[in-house]
C-alpha cells in the first residue's frame, strides 16, 4: 500500500471514528435531554457544535440545542441563546428539514419575550398602584381622625355651660 492510500485510509478511519464520536456525544445529549436534565443537555448539543465532525448535521444540533436553550430560558423570558441559535439555524440552513419547526419556535420565543415585557410593564403598574393606594389610605386616615377632633372641638363649643345656681 502506498503512503498517500494509507494516510487517506487513515484519514477515512479517523473522520468516520469521529463521527461515531459526535454521533454517540448527540445521542447521550438526547438521553439528557428525555431525562430531564435539560441544562446538562443543553451544555452537551453546544459543546457538539463547537466539534468539527457536527457540521454534516449541524442543522440537527441546532435545533436539538435551540430546544434545550428555550427551555431553559423560558421562566427567564429572555430566550436570547435559544434565538441566537435558531436564527443561525433558518439563514444558515435555508434547506433544512427543521427550518419551519425553528421559523415556528422563533415566532413562539418572541411572542413570549413580548408577553414578558408586556407582564413586567404590567407588574411595574401594579406596584405603582399598590403604593398610590396605601399613600391615600393613609391620607384617608389622618383626615378621620383630624374630623374626629374638629367634631370634638365643635361639640365643645355648642355646649350650654350649666347655669351657676342663683345665690
């Protein structure tokens, strides 16, 4: 055999061993993922991204880490990785059989994004409201009790003293 075809068998064995590498890394990322453990399988599909045997299929590990980062993200409001890493999907792989599903979760994450906003605006109102309405409570009670003794002081005047007895 010479040198050039045993480097390129090599080479061929090396890339496909790789491959199962990454292949088997997405499936235990996966498992995670089925099991729960989403921030652990979130942490997986990104350190898959960053393999270069990932980028035959890293339309598949996009959307495989953009769903775990989403759902990581959601309590938080602010999906920005999750967007990130949809975006890179749908303009980086205009072919991809996952494109409508990420076009799908994108419109989804920004109606949630909105929803947050829109709740936080109406929690800040909320609040704001709450304290109006505690300043005026106690305004009403000071202004009881300051009519309180205006009664007290009027009465006082009203009052027919008692005759002293004639003597």
């Amino acid at each position: 055999m010479s040198g050039g075809r045993a480097c390129a068998a090599l080479l061929t064995v090396g890339c496909g061993l790789l491959a199962a590498c990454a292949s088997s890394s997405r499936r235990a990322a996966d498992r995670l993922l089925a099991a729960g453990e989403t921030e652990r399988a979130a942490d997986a599909y990104r350190a898959l991204l960053d393999d270069p045997p990932a980028l035959e299929r890293r339309d598949s590990l996009l959307f495989r880490a953009a769903t775990a980062q989403a759902l990581l993200e959601l309590e938080s409001g602010e999906p920005a990785k999750s967007h990130a890493l949809l975006e890179e999907l749908v303009t980086g792989h205009p072919e991809s059989e996952h494109r409508p599903a990420a076009q799908l979760l994108l419109g989804l994450l920004d109606e949630i994004e909105t929803q947050g906003r829109g709740l936080a605006t109406a929690r800040r109102a909320t609040d704001r409201a709450r304290a109006d309405a505690e300043v005026q409570a106690e305004l009403l009670a000071k202004l009881r009790r300051e009519v309180e003794m205006l009664k007290a002081i009027d009465l006082d005047r009203t009052r027919v003293p008692a005759k002293p007895p004639p003597g």
